[in-house]
C-alpha cells in the first residue's frame, strides 16, 4: 500500500501535525505502508508566516505552493490513499480536494483536531483571513472516503457529512519524546502554561488569580509561547517556544495550566496542553470544557477548575505540597500511558488505512 500525506506545514515543526500523524510514520513502515509526506508552504514561507508584515513574501510562498499543489495533482494515480490533515491548501476554497476525490476517484481521508470550521487567525495575518474559507471543512468531508476526528465533539459534527468517522486522539510519545519526569522536589515553583499567541486569550481570566496568589507564595508564572505577551505580573517569566529545547522547559514546570471559555470553539479543542504536562508527571489544571475532563480525573492526576476560586485554591495547594504534586504526576503520567500515549493508539491509526 502507499498513501500520500498532504498538509499544510513542513515536517517536525506544527504541534497538530507532530502529535497527529507524524509520531506515526515509523508504524506505518513497519507495517507495509509506503507513504510520501508533501506540506503545503515550504520551510522560508513557514519562517515568516506569524510575524508582521512580510505581506509581499507571504503572497510569494502562497503563490508558489498553490504551482507545487497543481502540478502535484498529475501524479496521484499511485497512491491508495490520499491523507489529509485539515487541508490541502492553507488559503481558499477546498480545489485541490476536490480534484482529488471528485475528479480523479483518489479516496480521501481526512484528519482534524480542532473545530477548523470557525474562524481563528493570527493577529499578524488578518489580511488573509477572508482568504481562510473555514466553511470548505463541510466540503471536504462530505468528499471523504473516511474522517479522523480528534474526540467526540468533532466526530458529531463530522458524521453530518461523512459516514464513516473515527476517533483517533492526539497523543503523546512517551518512549521516545515526553520520555522524562518531572522532579518535583525543587527549590523555586513553577507554574506554566504553554501554547501560541492565539489561544493566549484563554489565559487572560486567569491573571487575577496569578496576581491574588504572588502577593502570599514565591513562585514563576512561566510562560512559554511564540511570542511574549507580557503579562504585567511580578512572577511572570517568558520563554520563547523552540522545538530543540521544547522538553527541557516543559519539566521546568511544577504544575501546568489548561483554561479555557465554554464556547464552540473550545469544545472542538483536543486537550493537547494537558496531555503534554502529565505526560512528564506534570499535573494539570484544567477548565471543565470539552475532553479536558476524560483526560483529567479529579484529585487522582489534576484537579478540575470550575470557577475562579478553584483555580486559586488547587494552586495555592499544589505550591504547598510537593508529595501532592508527586502523587498526582505519578498518576497523570500513568494515565497518558495507558489511554493517550502512541503505543496505545497505534493501532487505532493503522486502522484509518484498512
């Protein structure tokens, strides 16, 4: 069999491509699956993307892509199946899969974890945001052979339009990637949290709190990010996001934090910041929204937040308490093992190919 894997960014660099599909590509030779992995934009495009400005090279890296995109449709007729996580082209409407399954017969399957279909932008990049075509996700899985949905939410609202709807979560490697513990012995707590600059927003209620509990504990409010949001916060440390050094500053937290509002949005969200924390024995704080509470189990791995008082007292306990935080990372990182991690869904992904 061979397969061909469209998506929007270079290899090794996109959280949802890296904790999709690409911790799975060794699996898929091991099992007699051949596959070709195409991105959309190329490296350079990538680079300056998210920053401000650039518009002539961004339109350039577009204009390009779309040639490579094109040409690329001549030379489907080898492959069995047609791999597509979130789209085949970053901006527009939804050609490329249509020619794909409409035109060539080619089956599609089709991959996403967040609720694509609404819009969500960077603040560098509104000038392509009509350009975005979030309604085209209807499209093309009512096109799809098959659809990998990132939990329950997304899968009911794929089933709309595509028969034949897995879920297949986003998980962890914790052989060979989160593959450390937290030691949480330490002499300075750490509070983290981790993301890009467009889901900071969610972190924005939570300052409040952070600011409450500074004025009683000695602590860092450590955020790691693509870009400094300056928090204006006495504990507040920034560490900018580097894939070489991504474990290394995750274990540098002591608790690791998950809000988010309850809107349509959110409940589309895979709880990848939760997975990442108690995959290293860090134990999560989240908000009661979406898979946020099948992945925590409260007071068993992390505590489960409902309102602003929680927030403040399950910290404020997690500061005081190093064997609660051991206790609890102990059984978060149990938890990733057993139902979140890649050897236990690998299985589960092959299946998308039968």
């Amino acid at each position: 069999m061979k397969i061909l894997i469209l998506a929007p960014y270079p290899k090794g660099i996109a959280p949802s491509q890296r904790f999709r599909f690409e911790q799975y590509l060794n699996a898929l030779n091991k099992n007699a699956i051949e596959y070709d992995y195409i991105p959309f934009i190329d490296l350079k495009t990538w680079n300056i993307l998210h920053k401000p400005g650039m518009f002539l090279g961004k339109a350039f890296g577009m204009m390009k892509a779309f040639a490579k995109r094109f040409w690329l449709m001549f030379f489907l007729g080898q492959y069995d199946f047609i791999f597509i996580h979130r789209e085949a082209s970053h901006i527009g409407p939804p050609v490329f899969e249509f020619i794909i399954s409409q035109i060539l017969g080619k089956k599609i399957i089709y991959d996403f974890d967040d609720a694509i279909w609404l819009p969500n932008y960077s603040v560098h990049n509104k000038a392509f945001n009509k350009l975005k075509w979030y309604s085209k996700v209807k499209s093309i899985l009512s096109w799809s052979y098959k659809a990998s949905a990132g939990n329950e939410y997304l899968k009911n609202f794929a089933l709309n339009y595509c028969p034949d709807v897995l879920v297949n979560p986003t998980t962890i490697d914790t052989l060979h990637h989160h593959n450390q513990i937290k030691d949480q012995e330490t002499e300075k707590i750490i509070i983290g949290w981790t993301g890009t600059l467009t889901t900071i927003k969610y972190l924005e209620d939570l300052l409040p709190v952070i600011s409450k509990l500074e004025k009683e504990h000695d602590f860092e409010f450590k955020i790691i990010c693509n870009e400094n949001p300056n928090f204006p916060l006495k504990s507040f440390v920034f560490k900018k996001w580097e894939k070489d050094t991504e474990i290394d500053d995750l274990l540098t937290f002591n608790v690791g934090l998950m809000p988010l509002k309850d809107d349509i949005w959110a409940q589309g969200k895979c709880g990848f910041k939760a997975l990442q924390y108690m995959a290293l024995g860090i134990p999560a704080l989240v908000s009661p929204v979406g898979v946020n509470s099948k992945i925590v189990d409260q007071s068993v791995n992390g505590f489960i937040c409902k309102q602003e008082e929680d927030w403040y007292n399950y910290l404020e306990k997690l500061i005081l308490d190093s064997p609660l935080r051991n206790e609890l990372g102990k059984m978060a990182r149990k938890k990733i093992e057993q139902e979140f991690s890649v050897d236990s869904n690998t299985n589960n992904f092959l299946s998308l190919f039968k």
